[in-house]
C-alpha cells in the first residue's frame, strides 16, 4: 500500500512520524520491559510510536489503553505507513526492513538458541544498513533512537539500504521448481 492507504487503514494520521515497534512475541523472551524502554526513548522525539503485537498474544489492557497497538499480519502490507521501526532481529523481520528501506534500530533476543540474532543485528549495524540495541542498559538505546529520529540520518540509511541488491530468492526459487 502507499502511505495514505496504509495509515488509512491503520487509523493513523499519515502527517505524523510513526515508528512501528515490534520486539516478538514474547514467547522466548519479556518482551514488555523492552517495548516499554523503546516507548520512553521515543517519547522525547517528535514521532508517533505504533506497537505491533500479535493477533495470538493477551491483550495487555493497561499499555494497550495508553498506546496506539495494531494487531496485523504480516506487517509488511502496511510499511508505507511507518517512517522507522524498532524491530527483534528475527530472519523474517530483518530481511523485510531491509529490503523495503525501512530505517530500524534492530532489538537482538538475545536468548535464542539455534539464531543467532546478535550478529545479524551487529552486521546491519556495521554496515550503517540500521542501528543495534542489545536491549541491556537503557542510556545505550538512546544515541540509536536519536539517530533513528533524525530525518538526515534516517535518510543517510535508506540511500545506503538502496544500494543493497535487490531481494529476488523467491523468484529464483520459483525459477527452480518450474
């Protein structure tokens, strides 16, 4: 979708900055501590954050009350409508903000045990593709979100996120298997 629709569709205002937060489900590790952290840190910048949660997790009425929450799946339909994000450095997230633009501050869980999440969140951040958070000290997540709330830098990452190859395995799969 294109932003106006996307934020249509999503009840946003398509005027605000949003930023989609989005560190799982939970299931492996507290996911509450984190987005709460994410939420303060954003405060102090002009953008709106949005909190994606999954369709199967409990509704949390205190934080779903005070925040603007969707619950959509998958999320990649309404990227247009979100000017960043702060996401887990899941396989399917990671390769979804970066071949779609997305300016992000990558949330490693640092608990799994076959994904490494860590050094793909440490790589993106290497190659300025997006910025890294270990989710540990809470004054370490602040130079990341001020960087992600500056319109220069988030600009000066989706110029280098365009210079990635474009992401064409599905249709080479597809190629194979015809």
């Amino acid at each position: 979708l294109d932003r106006g629709e996307a934020c249509h569709e999503l009840g946003l205002d398509p005027r605000a900055q949003h930023v989609l937060v989005q560190l799982g489900a939970g299931a492996i590790n507290d996911v509450s501590s984190l987005t709460g952290a994410v939420v303060a840190a954003l405060g102090a910048h002009p953008v709106v954050p949005v909190i994606a949660r999954s369709e199967l997790s409990a509704p949390d009425p205190e934080a779903d009350g005070a925040l603007r929450v969707i619950r959509r799946f998958p999320l990649t339909r309404w990227f247009a409508a979100f000017d960043a994000a702060v996401l887990a450095a899941g396989y399917n997230s990671f390769h979804e903000a970066l071949a779609l633009a997305m300016p992000t501050v990558f949330v490693p869980n640092l608990a799994t045990r076959t994904d490494d999440q860590d050094a793909r969140a440490t790589h993106a951040a290497q190659q300025g593709w997006a910025w890294r958070w270990d989710g540990g000290d809470r004054a370490t997540l602040l130079p990341s979100v001020a960087a992600l709330c500056n319109p220069a830098e988030r600009s000066a990452a989706v110029d280098r996120l365009a210079e990635l190859p474009p992401a064409t395995g599905a249709a080479e799969v597809a190629d194979q298997l015809r």
